[in-house]
C-alpha cells in the first residue's frame, strides 16, 4: 500500500507542476513513471492490472461514442490502411540503408527485422489520443471523429497481427462470439432498469470486463477488442451517453496508473545507443504527421481539419510494446529493440502532448500557407455554413442549452440557432424541431466557414465544459462579435473568469436552482401543477433551471451576475 500511496503522490505533484506549466497532467504522469524508475523504486503491486483495466474502460467508452458508420468513411479506412502501407514501406527502407553502414544497432540486421519494427510503430495510440481529445472537449470535432475511426482500424489490424502471429492462436470457440447479437437485446434491457449513480458506474464495469474482456480473452483474443465491441452493442441505446459520462472519473483515475506505468515499463539497463535509435524512430513522426495530412487532404478534408487529425496522430501506439514483446517471444527481435521501443513510446508521447498543447496554432499556420481544394472537392460537413437569419445563436444543446433555445424562441420572439458538437444530439434535436446545425463552437474554422450575418445580436453559451464556453467566447470576440455574450457555468471561479474574458452576463447553474425550486414550490401550492423545470441529466454536469434573458446587458439571467 506504501508503493502505490507514493506512486499516486508522485503523479499527483508532477501532474500539478505540468498543469502549472499549462501542460496536461498526464504529461506529470508520464514524468512520475520515469522519476520512480530512476530512484530505484519497484512499481506498487497490481499497477499492470489498474493500468490494464483503464485502457479496457477507455476502449469500451469509445464504442459507446463511436458511430459504426464513421470506420466505413473513405477518410478513414482508406487513409488508415494507405498510411499504414506506406509508413512501413519508407521506415523500412531508411532503417534498413542505416543499417548497411554499420551504424550501432541497425547493423547487420535482417529486413524481417526492420518491417517488424516499422510495423509496431505505424500506429498512434489510442489510449493519448482520446484522453488529449477529451480533455479538449474534441471527441465529438470532425477532426476528432476521424482520428478515433483511423485508431479504430489501426487496433482491429494490431489484434490481427498478433493473433496471425502464433502468440494467441483464436480458440475454435471464438465462433461462439456470434451469440452477442443475441446478448445485445439483454444488456440493453438491463441498462433500461438500471438507476442513476453507483449501479450505473458497477453496470458499465462489469459489461466491460465480462462479456468485454473476459469473454474475448478466453477464446484467444485481445480482451480491450472485447471491451471495444460491447461498448458499441450498448453505444445505440437511448442511454450510452449518461453511461459513458458516469464512468468518466472511474477511467480517467485507472488511467493515471496506465500512464504511470509507461515509465516502468522500461526494462534493462538504458544506453547512450538505445536512446540514439530510440530518438532516430521517434524523428519519424513528423514525416507520418504529414502524410496523414496528405493523405486527409485528398480525401477531400480542409487544409485545417486534416492538421489537426494528423497532429492528433502524432504517437506511437502502445501497440507497439505488445508487438515488440510478441517478436522477442517468437525470436523475430533481440530483447534490445524492446528496450528501444519502450523507449520510444515514452518519447512518443512526451513530443505529442506537447505538440497537442500547440495543435490549433500550427494548424492556422498551415492553413495560411496551404490553400483548401475547390469546395466542389470537400466533403459536405467540413464546407462553408450559412446560419440564415437567425439573430441568437446557442452554443451547446443539452438540457440548459435546449431550454434557453425555446425560451428565446417561444418568450422573446426571437430567431434562434442551436450549434451542436455531437452529431447524433444534432439530429435529435432538429427531429424535435429545432434549428440546429453539427460544429465545434470551440473550432476558429468553424467560424471562418460561417458566412458573416450581422443580423445576429445574442451568443448564449450553453456548453457543458467551462473551457469549451471560454474558447468559444474567444472565437466569438476575435471575429468582431459585438453582440451580447450570456454564458452558464457550475462554479464561482469559472463565472467570475468568463466574465473578465468578456462575456457580458453569467448564469450560475447551482445558485438557479435553488431559487427555482422555491418559484415552483410556490406556483404548486397555490395556483396547481407547473411545467417541469429543465434538470441536469447525461448533457449537464449540473441542474439547472429555464433560462430567463433579460432584454438588456444588465438584467443578465435570472439567478445570475452581470458585467
């Protein structure tokens, strides 16, 4: 208990100094693993379990989100399976030209060798790209949609290899497998009766684990595949989106230890030559960067949109240490490349986190320098937007930002337009007859591909994440936006910030609450039953209550402070 309680307060002080520095804190993570290793220390008992359970959590919520159609887009598989090519072929190629002059390493090895080696490090991984993604509130981006499809295919052809390898031969009772589309029909009645809170988190789990992982892993295949498909079975209920959100904290904390465990992970002794070769293969990424920005952009994706993809791309997969260790296994590499490949990985993911924390400035660069093709040439959601003669805009339509729509529209008169990150929410709430259209408020291209419409005099913020309504306040002021700006928030410190950023009133959800509770109390008691009031759910982090606009700047919301 002694060596987790340090470990955990390793990463805790290394996670706060990175955050310090306006870095993310799985980057302090990342430090706490090497620090520990440095200073002699074993890793704590069951981290290699705590680190594998976070990954299988992390893949299961993937397939609660992911959208099947999305691995079907030509942007996805097709770049996936042409990048993969090629990225083989060419770090093949130069490692195998190294090696013929002798160069440490590299010399005398076979090209079997090299093919394997540019192989394990073809892939971005999966577990930094969704936690970066995340954090950033981009899952549901268009940019965010194709990287996760592209990590997608690359894991489906990671577990391929593997089992063709010989390591984990499929059981014939792998056929057996089939029986979850039976199987689906009974999760998805257990999760209609499942309640609120605990149950819910325990549920996602357990669905995780049993019919995810231990069910593949039994008949010879990767136990995360098995988490991947069970989250998507259970991704087409009404309820996959609460789900995924009541387990969010439980994965994030297990994921600490998966980070950590990167740093552990290193074995033998670490030469000046290892780190050489380790830091040639990790030289490698921004050739790959740019060929997914190629290969992004002639599948018809803007100059931005694929920048971002591919920035997000920017890694090697820990994929990479199970292929490694399957070749060491099967005498397809000395033990050394595991070495190196370790090594190579960790440097992976310190380049992109930091590169990451710098995404959207380099991809304004490019766009500046890289014209986007004909609009003919795009696809039809990454083109221009015209708003039509909406005067209000509502960004986020969850429970609050969908009451503050109809208020707008039903109390003030008003003509307003939902914008919504997620696709699927936005299908839901045009079906409910909003207008509403699918784009990242937080993206400045998204606002670049809206036509301009001076007509439009109110911006309220409705988005769950305090940064994602603070980057879209920025957006908003840096294109000349000079109407007013309402925005929500669940804390004291985010209202108060946003307003010094510029926004001209804040709604505080818990101070609404409250008050709301005693209008209805009062209305119930004396004039019958009132309307329900809007209440946090799955798309809030908080109750909330009808958004009430004043006609001025400074009436403000109801329950909320005004500039």
């Amino acid at each position: 208990m002694l060596q987790l309680a340090l470990t955990l307060a390793t990463a805790l002080g290394l996670g706060m100094v990175a955050m310090r520095l306006h870095l993310p804190p799985l980057l302090g993570f990342l430090a706490a693993g090497f620090a520990l290793k440095a200073v002699g220390l074993l890793p704590p008992v069951g981290l290699e379990t705590i680190a594998e359970l976070g990954v299988t959590l992390l893949l299961f919520s993937i397939g609660l989100k992911i959208n099947p159609q999305t691995l079907i887009r030509r942007e996805v598989w097709l770049t996936a399976t042409v990048h993969m090519a090629t990225s083989v072929a060419v770090v093949s190629a130069v490692l195998l030209a190294v090696g013929a002059v002798g160069a440490g390493l590299l010399a005398g090895l076979d090209l079997s060798i090299f093919v394997l080696v540019a192989f394990a490090l073809s892939f971005s991984s999966t577990v930094l790209v969704v936690k970066l993604l995340e954090e950033q509130n981009q899952g549901q981006s268009l940019f965010g949609r194709i990287a996760i499809g592209i990590l997608v295919i690359q894991d489906i052809a990671a577990v391929a290899f593997i089992t063709l390898s010989g390591a984990e031969s499929p059981s014939p009772w792998a056929l057996a497998l089939l029986g979850l589309v039976p199987v689906a029909w009974l999760l998805h009645r257990l999760l209609d009766r499942i309640s609120h809170g605990e149950l819910m988190i325990v549920f996602g789990t357990t669905c995780a684990l049993l019919p995810g992982y231990v069910l593949f892993d039994a008949v010879g295949i990767k136990g995360d595949l098995g988490a991947l498909v069970i989250g998507v079975i259970l991704g087409r209920h009404a309820r996959a989106l609460e789900l995924s959100q009541a387990m969010w904290s439980v994965k994030n904390l297990f994921l600490v230890g998966f980070f950590v465990s990167i740093g552990f992970s290193i074995e033998g002794v670490v030469g000046l030559d290892h780190l050489l070769v380790a830091a040639a293969l990790v030289a490698f990424i921004p050739l790959q960067t740019v060929a997914y920005v190629v290969l992004l952009r002639w599948q018809g994706l803007r100059t931005r949109t694929a920048m971002l993809s591919a920035l997000a791309l920017a890694n090697d997969s820990e994929f990479a240490l199970i292929i490694a260790t399957v070749g060491v296994e099967t005498d397809l590499l000395d033990s050394e490349w595991l070495v190196v490949i370790s090594l190579a990985v960790a440097l992976s993911f310190v380049f992109s986190t930091l590169l990451g924390h710098r995404a959207p400035e380099i991809a304004e660069w490019a766009t500046a320098r890289v014209p986007d093709r004909p609009l003919e040439r795009i696809v039809e959601d990454d083109r221009p937007i015209d708003i039509g003669p909406a005067d209000a805009i509502v960004l986020g339509l969850g429970r609050v930002g969908r009451a503050a729509y109809l208020r707008l529209a039903e109390s003030h008169g008003m003509r307003p337009i939902g914008i919504e990150i997620d696709a699927e929410r936005a299908d839901h709430v045009r079906a409910m007859g909003i207008n509403a259209i699918q784009g990242d408020a937080t993206d400045p291209d998204f606002w670049a591909r809206c036509r301009r419409h001076p007509q439009v005099r109110l911006a309220v913020l409705a988005m769950p994440f305090h940064g994602s309504n603070v980057a879209a306040l920025h957006q908003l002021r840096a294109r000349g936006f000079r109407g007013t700006v309402a925005a929500i928030s669940r804390f004291d410190d985010e209202r108060d910030r946003i307003l010094n950023l510029g926004a001209d009133t804040a709604f505080q959800v818990y101070d609404g609450a409250g008050q709301s509770l005693a209008d209805r109390a009062v209305d119930a008691a004396r004039f019958g039953p009132s309307p329900a009031p809007t209440t946090g759910s799955e798309d809030d982090p908080a109750p909330g209550r009808w958004v009430s606009l004043g006609r001025s700047t400074a009436s403000g919301l109801d329950g909320g402070v005004s500039r």
